[in-house]
C-alpha cells in the first residue's frame, strides 16, 4: 500500500517539480474532473428528461415534475461553484491540449543538446512556456467570467 501511496503522491503533488511536471499534473487532474462532470451531466439529464417512463404518461405531468424538481435541485450555490471551476478546468485542458498535440507531432520541441550544467531539460522549449502559460491565462479569465455569470462579483 505504500508503494501506491507513493506514486499518488508524486503524480498529485508536482512541488519539488518544474513547469513540466506542474502543466502534466494539472493536465490530468482536469481531465477527471472533466470526465467526471461528463458522466454525471448525462445522469442528471436522464432525470431531467424522465427517462423510458416519461412517454407513457399521455399529459406529461410526470416529465413536467421531475424537470421541476430536478431544476431545484440544481439551484445551489454549490453545483454554480462548481460549473465556475469546470469552466477553467475546460479551457486550461483544451488549450494545454493542443499544446500537448503539437509537442507530440513534434512541432514545438527544442533540438537535443548536450547536457550541461545548469541541466535545461528540452521538453518544454520557450513557445511551450508561453502556450501553457497562454492557457492559464484563458482558463483564469473563464473563471472570471463564469464568476461574474453566477454570482454578479464585477460591477459594471
């Protein structure tokens, strides 16, 4: 058990890490919690929606119901708090992705040098640098605007 605590630890907590290990860490932890919020939109759609029964009820007040109750349920502080971090969880993901895509195809890579001290490691070359730092930016100013969605925190 240990072993795995171990290796949770060094994936999850990228401190003693560079950037590198900080935009992989941040990569992975938003694409769970981007397939999280995935699986558990479709469910509570499924309620919405009412399921196979709904269409057997000619007046649909059944379907009428569940949406109602459904729709309060979803009117919560919480679940606003949390659609404003899935925004900057999405837009970090996506662009940090593209990132990653273009890093694999290699397009952005630095050419390998001879290591040297002080040990630069070439994976993640300057434009690197700037398109994640690009994709916090966007996912921060996400976060902002959703704030400002749900909660009124700008004044105009």
């Amino acid at each position: 058990m240990s072993t795995l605590l171990t290796a949770l630890r060094t994936w999850l907590v990228p401190f003693r890490y560079g950037l590198e290990r900080w935009s992989y860490t941040m990569q992975r932890i938003s694409g769970v919690v981007i397939a999280l919020y995935f699986v558990m939109h479709v469910a509570s759609t499924g309620q919405v929606v009412g399921g196979p029964s709904v269409w057997t009820l000619p007046p649909y007040e059944y379907a009428k119901q569940v949406w109602l109750e459904t729709k309060e349920f979803l009117a919560n502080p919480l679940f606003d708090a949390g659609l404003v971090v899935l925004a900057f969880m999405i837009f970090f993901h996506s662009i940090n992705g593209v990132r990653l895509v273009l890093a694999h195809f290699g397009l952005i890579l630095k050419k390998p040098t001879r290591p040297e001290y002080p040990y630069h490691p070439g994976s993640m070359s300057r434009i690197q640098r700037v398109i994640f730092w690009v994709s916090v930016a966007l996912a921060t100013a996400a976060l902002v605007y959703s704030l400002d969605v749900f909660f009124k925190v700008l004044q105009p």
